[in-house]
C-alpha cells in the first residue's frame, strides 16, 4: 500500500510504455519490504530535469531511456566519472545535496556478454547514441577495438573520433567478432532489422540491447548465422539491478526475484 512516505521511482522516456522495469523493479521492492514505487513517465525533453530533480529530492529517484539519456546528464549537479566521460545518464537519485547519475548501462552490457560466454577483441556497435556509448566503455573496459554502424557517415565519424579520445582502439567493421545493436530497432512491429549477418562475416556473437517477447527477429537471424546470440533481457536486469543498489545501498538486488518476474513477462 503506498502511501505519504512512499519512495518514488520512475523510468523517463519516450517511448515507455514497452519497458519492463516497472515489472522488475516492483518485484524486487517487494520482496525486499521496501516502501517505493516504481512507474513509467513518458515525458518530452523540457520535462526531463525538473522530473529528475523532483523525484529525487523527494527521496526516490528513476532510470532515463531513449531519448533522453545526454539531456540527463546535464541536469545533474553531481555527475559519476563514467557520466562525465560518456555524457550520458540512465540512472539518477539524491546523495544527501545533490543530484546524483550514473551510466548502470556498462554493467548491464558486461553482464550480458558475460552470460553469452563471449571474450571478444573486435566490437561493432550499431548506433551512436546514449546506449552505444556504454558499450564504448564496456569495450574499452574489455580492451577490445571497437568499429561502428551507423546511417549518418557524420555521426558515426563524430563517435569514432570520441571513442579515439578515451583511448579505445579504432577498428573496421569487417574485422568485427561480437556485434551490438544499440539502436532502438526492433522495439516495434515491423522495425527493418539493424543489419544482415552477410555484412559482418567474421562475427562469431551477437548482443541486441532491444528485447522483446520471444526474442528480436535480429537475434534470431543471428542465430539462424549461426552465431551465439541474446537480446537485450540481461542488459535490462544487469543494469536495474545496479540501479536498485545506488537507490539503496545497504540492499542486496534479489537477481532471481528480478530475473523471475522479467521472464515471466517475456516467456
């Protein structure tokens, strides 16, 4: 039952109404006796930091998806290291005076590739945004090279230029072993996928950060290539659950509870 004193918490976005960290969330609240909540708020831009600050000075606080994640970046007042580098945010909340964030996206990545039993030196990212620039960390992390897809010859130079800057290793997409999708493709029925396995012949794995009932039409043609291939499921647990354990710090995320409660979604 909430009530007055009911801790808040809220994903920010748009779209939101696909997302499923309500359902783990929730789950993990309640198994852990928490008095919180946690809801979807689709939102336009403007609305991001005065919806971030609110929530967390009243003691909660939220993850931001697309395609908020740089805006929330600079709405907070102190920003991790890893946000400050990536200029991107997904999970925010109040440390004592401040407005605090964190990129929890690196460790949904790392977990997930860790799950598919991959140790890759070659990365190709799909996409430029907030999520392809956590699996940039994740590659430099892993000390791997890393390539990139994108439709805007523009965008995808700016981003190897940056990737450059934080000292990872330029690659080109031919020589690509594990290939990412960061792109939202494949949220919504009839999404062209983000790529055909004849374009990366030597990728040997395949990671989509999108997931949905009964896995992404990428993943499985990933698959059909006969490359290891998940969607994004474990990168949506990974990452929540590193957000609970900034939310509440003196909290053990109940994995199983969460995993449970996400599969029983998408199963």
């Amino acid at each position: 039952m909430q009530g007055g004193r009911t801790r808040v918490f809220a994903l920010l976005g748009d779209p939101v109404a696909h997302s499923l960290s309500p359902a783990i969330q929730n789950a993990a609240f309640r198994v852990l006796g928490l008095d919180a909540v946690y809801v979807p708020l689709r939102c336009v831009p403007a609305h991001v930091p005065v919806l971030m600050a609110a929530l967390a000075e009243a003691g909660g606080g939220g993850n931001v998806t697309v395609p908020h994640k740089h805006l929330a970046a600079t709405a907070l007042t102190r920003p991790s290291e890893r946000v400050r580098a990536l200029g991107t945010c997904n999970t925010f909340w109040w440390d004592g005076s401040a407005l605090t964030g964190e990129s929890t996206d690196v460790e949904g990545v790392q977990a997930a590739l860790r799950r598919l039993e991959v140790d890759l030196e070659t990365w190709l990212v799909i996409g430029t945004g907030g999520s392809a620039r956590a699996v940039a960390e994740a590659a430099r992390l892993a000390g791997a090279r890393l390539a990139v897809s994108s439709r805007d010859p523009g965008r995808a130079a700016a981003f190897l230029a940056w990737a450059g800057g934080l000292g990872i290793e330029i690659a080109g997409a031919d020589d690509a072993t594990l290939v990412i999708n960061a792109t939202p493709l494949g949220m919504k029925e009839g999404d062209p996928v983000p790529s055909r396995a004849e374009t990366t012949p030597r990728a040997v794995a395949a990671l989509d950060l999108v997931y949905q009932r009964g896995e992404t039409p990428w993943v499985r043609l990933q698959r059909e290539a006969g490359r290891r291939a998940a969607d994004g499921r474990e990168v949506l647990l990974a990452q929540g659950a590193a957000a609970l354990s900034r939310w509440f710090p003196k909290q053990t995320p109940p994995l199983d509870v969460m995993r449970a409660a996400l599969h029983a979604a998408l199963d």
